[in-house]
C-alpha cells in the first residue's frame, strides 16, 4: 500500500523540477538502483513546494534499504504537508515498529486501519507488533482478520500458528501451520524454514530441527531452485539448532556448507554464529574471506574489526577499523575505539568517550552501562565517585516503574518461593556460569521454584547443563522489556535476581521498572549497580561492610563468610610442588584481563619487582596473543624500571591448561582498582596465594574478602606500600612459602566460606530472609 508512487503530470505548462526529478527516482527505483533513487527523491524532495508524495516516495526507498529512522521522518514531513494522505500513518507505524518501539506501532496500526480497515499488511504488521507487546490473544485476533481479507496468503496463518504455539494452544497452532503450507509457493518450504526460526527463538528446539529438516526436505523439488546464499542461510539455521542441541560434530558440517556463501550479509551472519559458539578463528577466518569477496565493503572491514577487537586482538582490529573508515564513515567508530582504550588499560579515555555519547543519547543508552563498566577500573575516581556516577546514569530508568506492592504475589513468608534469574552467561569459562552451576545443582527444589530466563545468544554444554539444573528455562533473547516483564509476571516470580549488572545484554532496564516484587543483583557486577528499584545487593561484610551504606543504592544482604564460593565442578589436579620450586626464580603472576592492569596497577608490580631481585612476573590474558599488546605493557613496564628480560606474556589457552598453568607461579598479584573475582578463586585453588589490598568499594575488596574466607589475613595490604611490603616479605622466605602452597587447597576446603554445601544454604537463608522483609512491608 504505497500509492504515492507516480509523480502527478495532470495539467498543461511547464513541468515542475520536483516532478521531472521525483520521475527520475521512479526510473531507478525500477531498475533495481536503490542508492540512486534516493539521491533522485533527495533532490526532488528539496525543490521549494514539493508535495507530500516526494517526501512519501523518499521515505519508501529509504525504509527499503533498512534506514528506518530517516524514513520515519521523511513520512512524517509528508504528512505534515498532507494530513490526508492515509498510507503514511500505516509507515509510521512500521517504522516504530522496525525500531523496536513496539507499543507505539500498536498505537500507530490502530490509527491506520481505522482509516483503511481492509489494509492487509497493517493487520499482518500490527498482529506482530502486539506479540512483542505480550498481547498474544489480540494478536492472533488481527492474525485472523488479515486472513479474512487475504484468505490466499500464507502468512497470516503461519503467524498465528506461532502465537498459538506460545499460547500452548497446540493443536489450534498445528490447524493453522497445515493450511499454510498448501499456500505458500515452493512446497512449502518457507513456512518450514519461519517456523523452524520461530521455533528456535523460544528455545524449542526438537520442534525446530523438525522444522528445518522439513524445509531442507522441500529444497530438491523447488523451482526455481534457490541460490546457493539462501541455502547457505538454511544451513546456518540448522547448526544453531544443531549446536544448541550439542550435536557439534553435525553442526560443524551444516557450518562447512554455508561457508559456500558469497554475500556479505550471510557471510557475517554465519560468522556470528560460529563467534557466538566459542569458534573464534573460525569466525576471523569467514570474515576474511568476505573481506577478500568484498575488498571496497566498509562494512565488511567493520565486521573484521569488531571480531577481531572481541577476540582482544587489539592491533589488528585497529588496522580493519581504520580501513573501514577509509572507505566511509564509521557511526560506530568512537564506541570501538573506547572499547580499545579499555581493553589496554586507559579506563579513563573509555569513560569519557562512554559518557558523552550515553548523555548525547536517549534513554536507555547501552553508553551509559559501558560507562558504569569503565569507572569500576579507573585509578582517578574513588568509591564514592563511582557510586555517584553510576546513581547519575541511571536515575532516569526509575520513572513510571511499577510498585511492589503493585504484585498479586501471596505474602506468606513460609512458602515456596519462585525464584527468577535473569542471565546471559551460563556458557563455557564465564564466571556466572563458573560460580553458579554448583549452587543451582544444590538448591533447595522444596523451598524454591527456579526459572531462569536466558537473555544471551551463546549455548553450549554448559548452557544445557544449567537449563537441566532449574525447573523452567526461557530463551529471552528476542524478547523485549516489555514482553519479558509480561512472562515474569504471569510465571508468579516473587524475587527476581540479576546476574549480569551493566556487562553485556544486560536487562538494567526491566529491573528498573521493576518486573518482581523483590529484586536483588548478585554476582554479575562487582558493586552496587545505581539502579533504582534493584531492593538488594548480595554482599558480604568484608566487600561491603555496614559502613559503606552509602556506596549502594541497594540494601546489603550479606552472607555470613564470603560472597561467592569457588567449587568448581571439573577437575584440576593439584600441582606437585617439589623441591625444585625452592631453586627456581621467584615467580609472581596475574592471569587477569588487560583492562585490569591500570597505571597504578602496573606502578604497584614494578615496586613488587625491585623489591623482590631476581624475580620474574607473568603476565597472562586474552590479549597477549596479540603481538601489538605485548610490546605495549612491555613498553609501560620497562618505562616503570622493568628490565623486559623478567618479563613473560602468555595468551589464552583451554581452561584446564590455564588452570595447569598457575603450578609456574609461586605469587599471584591482585590488580587495584578492579580485583581479580574468578582469577583469585583460581590462584588459590591452584596453590598460588595471592597478594591484594584492600580497597574502598566492593570491586576493590574482592581479594581481602576471598583471602579473609581463606584465613590469609596477614595477606592483605593496608596500602599501595604495605602491598609491596608483604609480597617481598613472601618472596624471602621460599621454604615458608613452598609449605603454605603444598597445603592450600586442603586450607581451603577446610574453611566455612569455601564450603560449598554449607555457601547454598546460607545463600538461601539470604533469599528467604528478602522476600521475609517484602511480606512484613
């Protein structure tokens, strides 16, 4: 329904310029050259007293190409010029719509088919956009009317099949996916492949190979047979479903099909999938390939640089970014360079650039998280900077957020409670993932009833181990706020716990409108998160001791000996450490993220070095694979009075081989302002005691609270100079210290706070002990 198309030629006299040029875009558009269309309708659009339609017309080829904020507003200066121009109140809204604005395009829809009524693709449109509102029986009612109006589509059907299926109205769902398929050209196939996506969204996943192993089915028999992309497209679908099946082996040649690809836009999707799937190099290796299929691509070299830059290959991702930009602009170059910046240690300069755009942008702004990230690791701002900082970001959040007293929750402080986690990361080394798998085996199933909802793309065995720990699982990744917020609820969660505070994919935003009448943070992010409406933090009294109330925009619910509890479920043989370690160099070692070893961090360990002759340090991280990396911290160190000689860099390995590795280490280091969380639990798991200061906020308390847990008080430092202090004391007495090493892990086990099953119920009294506080409000 786009009728403004043919310019107006009605009249004698001298045709206008707009129209000669509105022609022009017409003749290109046909042709198939979008680009100079637009240019065509720009012009056209620019003549003084050019009609509604120029502006229509321009706002069509831009929503084409996918840039649907412009078109939003070429649409909206047409009708502005022209109120009665009905179509353009159908493009708003599907422009809203495209943007994620979902309840303002069910708004939009509903004004548009009260002035065209027999819109087939409004009711179609306006049925999915009152899915992603959670509103799943008025969507299958517009679902139907679109059927009504074209009972030879396929669509409307299929799309009512899915939100029955979401309904758990199965057998009205399977009515509705047969009679599509009978409709929809080429055998049917396309209703298959969409279904088996829609399948696959919501984590269905038997269901969804089903599906596709259908689609596949009808690909000999279809004419015109498709293309070798839009099989290459098929086949990336089948090894997602694959890989979240853990049929890898299978997934890794649907992977190697696909890689037949020549497009752009398939080539990076398959290196997303193989990205998000741990298959790093793999991933680089695509999107070299699609660098070298599309060498004039800016987009391409973007895609490189982003992988390369989430790889931690800094120098290299540098060089694509800067490719890329030499063929065009950039909208995401500033983000990527303060990615950068963090990642090599300049907190600050990631800061600045995070804050500037999250106050240039609306709200929410993904900025504004990335801006909270950098301050935990910045040696300029204290704690109580820090915690204004991130009270500043996200105050805002807060407005029109739901009571808790707005819940129909039973507030019987006695029974069993549902028990919400909201997470990314329950996949392969992440620490959430690490920490919580052995708490979630060892819940109470009598007391609470846990669901989790899953907002990451990454699965892997780590995922279905999880998801087979807790008595409901729901993929959240495509659901909006709004829609999520809707499933929270109408599952009954009484206490909502974040897992994930401002790292990546977070849901800062359903928090802060509150989705549960007790919400907690806990684990994800070390420190309070400045979020309003989050009731709880869960601390401990060493990370937060009552003193520090004011760094929290949270209550503290402290558990009684440490805030989290390594127990990790694989095995890592404990190293021999023989006489030999007495002969060797006294090794010091951090196995921590480059973006921990800020200035002062580095300042700190080139002390620990001159006091302490002779000795070597070992610095691991992701990023030191990349060569670029190294000569960096090798330059900052050396200009600290490092000789590089008693350097070592190492790069990622297997997590079994890193933890293998801690037996070449006698000292580990804790960085400041960031301690390490899960590197610390490691070292000493491993034998190597750690060394850290205590700080003024959690992220800087983390070692003293890990090292008080471990009975090692005497190796926490007062001060950047105590610090120095107590690691040379260490170093000089080898036998001392070989003893200390040979017995820590049965220290550990040995102490409450590294008591797994004595950890969970303490966490439980703390859970019970929030909602308690809820039922006496």
């Amino acid at each position: 329904m786009r009728r403004p198309e043919r310019p107006d030629r009605s009249g004698g006299g001298r045709v206008p310029a707009w129209q000669k040029l509105a022609g022009d875009g017409m003749a290109l558009r046909k042709a198939g050259d979008r680009d100079g269309a637009m240019a065509a309708y720009r012009q056209a659009a620019a003549v003084p007293g050019a009609p509604a339609a120029v502006f229509f017309n321009l706002g069509n080829a831009l929503f084409d190409a996918g840039r649907w904020a412009d078109a939003e507003a070429q649409f909206a200066r047409a009708r502005q010029l022209d109120p009665g121009l009905g179509e353009t109140a159908l493009q708003l809204a599907r422009c809203a719509a495209r943007q994620g604005r979902h309840a303002e395009a069910v708004e939009g829809f509903a004004s548009a088919l009260a002035a065209t009524p027999d819109s087939f693709t409004g009711w179609l449109e306006s049925g999915h956009a009152l899915r992603q509102t959670g509103r799943l029986a008025d969507a299958a009612a517009h679902y139907a009317r679109a059927q009504a109006i074209a009972p030879a589509r396929w669509e409307p059907h299929l799309a009512a099949a899915r939100v029955l299926e979401e309904s758990d109205r199965g057998d009205e769902a399977a009515r509705h996916y047969h009679r599509a398929l009978p409709l929809a050209p080429g055998g049917g196939r396309a209703v298959h492949w969409h279904m088996a996506r829609y399948r696959l969204e919501r984590g269905a996943l038997p269901s969804a190979l089903e599906a596709m192993r259908q689609a596949l089915l009808a690909l000999p028999g279809e004419q015109p047979a498709p293309g070798p992309d839009e099989r290459a497209q098929m086949q990336i679908d089948l090894a997602e479903i694959l890989l979240r099946l853990g049929l890898t082996g299978e997934a890794h040649v649907a992977c190697e099909q696909a890689s037949a690809a020549t497009e752009e836009a398939t080539l990076v999707r398959l290196a997303d999938t193989a990205f998000r799937h741990n298959l790093w190099q793999e991933a680089q290796q695509v999107l070299k390939r699609n660098v070298a299929l599309h060498p004039d691509s800016a987009a391409a070299h973007w895609n490189l640089a982003h992988a390369l830059a989430e790889s931690w290959q800094m120098q290299e991702a540098l060089v694509a970014l800067e490719r890329a930009e030499a063929l065009a602009p950039q909208e995401g170059a500033r983000t990527m360079r303060a990615s950068i910046a963090g990642r090599m240690g300049d907190a600050d300069a990631a800061l600045a650039i995070y804050r500037e755009m999250a106050q240039s942008e609306a709200t929410p702004s993904h900025m504004a998280s990335s801006a909270a990230m950098s301050a935990l690791y910045s040696d300029t701002l204290d704690a109580a900077a820090v915690a204004a900082l991130h009270r500043g970001l996200f105050a805002p959040l807060g407005q029109g957020a739901r009571a808790a007293a707005s819940f129909g929750n039973d507030r019987d402080p006695g029974r069993r409670l549902r028990l919400g986690l909201v997470s990314a990361d329950f996949h392969h080394q992440h620490p959430v993932n690490l920490f919580l798998q052995p708490v979630l085996a060892r819940l109470d199933r009598q007391a609470f009833a846990t669901t989790l909802y899953f907002t990451g793309t990454t699965h892997d065995e780590q995922t279905r181990l999880a998801r087979g720990r807790v008595g409901g699982w729901v993929e959240c990744a495509t659901l909006s706020d709004r829609q999520l917020a809707g499933r929270i609820e109408a599952d009954g969660i009484d206490l909502l716990l974040d897992l994930s505070g401002h790292t990546m994919r977070n849901r800062m935003a359903l928090f802060a409108r509150r989705a549960a009448p007790v919400q907690a943070t806990f684990l994800g992010y070390p420190g309070s998160t400045g979020v309003p409406n989050i009731d709880w933090i869960i601390a401990d009294g060493v990370v937060a001791p009552e003193d520090h109330a004011a760094l929290y925009s949270e209550r503290v619910m402290r558990l009684p000996h440490a805030v989290f509890c390594f127990a990790p479920e694989a095995g890592h043989p404990f190293p021999a450490f023989g006489e030999g370690h007495l002969l060797r160099p006294l090794t010091f070692g951090s196995f921590n993220n480059v973006p921990k070893l800020t200035p002062r961090t580095l300042r700190l360990w080139a002390g620990v070095l001159a006091a302490v002759p002779g000795s070597r340090l070992v610095l691991k991280a992701p990023s030191f694979k990349d060569p670029g990396a190294i000569d960096i911290f090798r330059q900052r160190l050396t200009a600290l009075g490092v000789d590089p000689g008693r350097l070592e860099f190492r790069g990622p390995v297997g997590l079994a081989d890193m933890m293998a590795e801690y037996a070449d280490i006698d000292i580990a280091l804790d960085p400041v302002p960031y301690n390490g969380g899960t590197t610390t639990m490691q070292a000493l798991w491993m034998g190597a005691p750690v060394v850290a200061l205590r700080g003024a906020g959690f992220v800087s308390r983390m070692g003293a609270s890990f090292l008080t847990a471990a009975g090692l008080d005497d190796w926490i430092a007062r001060d950047d100079r105590h610090y120095v202090e107590i690691a040379a004391a260490m170093a000089r007495d080898r036998p001392r210290l070989l003893e200390l090493k040979r017995g820590l892990r049965q220290r550990l086990l040995s102490r409450p706070g590294w008591d797994i099953d004595r950890y969970v119920r303490d966490f439980e009294r703390a859970l019970r002990a929030m909602w308690e506080d809820h039922c006496r409000q």
